[in-house]
C-alpha cells in the first residue's frame, strides 16, 4: 500500500468503507428487469438527481447470471449508485451500446461487502469495494478502489463527474473530494502483478 506523504493508507480505507455503508443505505430509485439473456437497468432521478439501484441480497445474481447489461439513464441522472452485495462475484456480462464508457464518470458500483470480485468483460463506473480482491480482465471505464488487484486490462479513469448525496449518520461523511483526489488508482490501492 501507497499513501500520500503525512496520510496512513488505513485513513484512506477507514474512510472508503465508511463511504461504502454510508451509499448502502440510500433508497431505490431505479429497477430492474430480464430479457432472455439481457438485463436492463432503468435508472430514475431522485429530486437530487441521484439514481439508486439495489442488487442486494438475491438481486445480486442478476450480475452474475446473465450474458448482457443494456442501461437505460434519463437524461435527469446526473449520479447512479448501484449497491450491490455477494461474497465472491464474477462478472462476464457486455455491457451493450458503448455503455461502459458513458458510465465511466457518474457511476460507483458500491461493492458492501464484496470480498473477491472477477470483472472479464468490459466494465464502466466507479468501483468501490474497500473489502474485495479485483481480477480484472478487461478494460475498466472509471475509478479503481479496491483492497487488492490483480490487473490484466487496462483502467481507465475518467474522472468522477456525478455528486454524492449527503447521507445523513453517526459517522461523519467522508469528503467528495476522496474519490476525486484519489483518482482511478487511489492512493491506497495494492497491486499485484500476475
């Protein structure tokens, strides 16, 4: 692990999973739905602009199931939050229409609790999973903030464009500014090289 020079690396990760609660207890605003081997997300705005998106608990299979991701974001979205949970998740899925890369900047994919995840395909948006193990095959479209990763394809940090909502709780909400200073690597990021 890499820090900042005067910051502890377990600051950083204090604060990415404090960030990773905080976004897990923000309410659905999208859904779901499947169509033979295709799963398309409908993301609706909230007031503040922010889509939420649940795969938690049985939802979660749907990343791991199916064959095709398609996106469907109204033009009101200035933020998307997927919150999703598993253990151990492996994703192959495409995501159609060039969509990785139109996700690169307003999207985290809030991995709670994830402790190993397996990208093979093509992924777009932020990734947050302070806990996980990340194989990647394939390019990544966003921010990279992991425990662990071993990296076969490239990453491609767009920068984070969309706005965090504030989430009211006991601890105190870590500053926007982590994942935009932190960039697509983070700072805390541990690499391994296979």
């Amino acid at each position: 692990m890499q820090a900042a020079q005067g910051t502890s690396t377990s600051a950083y990760q204090s604060q990415l999973v404090d960030l990773s609660q905080q976004l897990s207890t923000l309410t659905a605003t999208g859904s779901t739905s499947v169509s033979g081997n295709k799963v398309t997300f409908t993301a609706t705005a909230g007031s503040d602009g922010v889509a939420v998106i649940d795969l938690t608990g049985s939802a979660s299979s749907l990343l791991t199931a199916y064959g095709e991701f398609q996106f469907d974001v109204g033009s009101d979205v200035n933020t998307l939050i997927f919150n999703v949970t598993g253990d151990s998740l492996s994703l192959y899925a495409n995501f159609l229409a060039g969509s990785a890369q139109k996700l690169a900047s307003n999207t985290v994919w809030n991995f709670i609790d994830t402790s190993s995840l397996t990208l093979a395909s093509q992924f777009g948006g932020t990734i947050l999973a302070p806990y996980a193990n990340l194989t990647n095959s394939n390019e990544i479209w966003g921010g990279v903030f992991v425990n662990n990763l071993t990296q076969y394809g490239a990453i491609r940090d767009a920068g984070f464009t969309g706005s965090l909502p504030a989430v009211t709780s006991a601890v105190p909400e870590p500053s926007i500014a982590l994942l935009l200073g932190l960039g697509g690597m983070g700072l805390w990021l541990r690499r391994r090289r296979a």
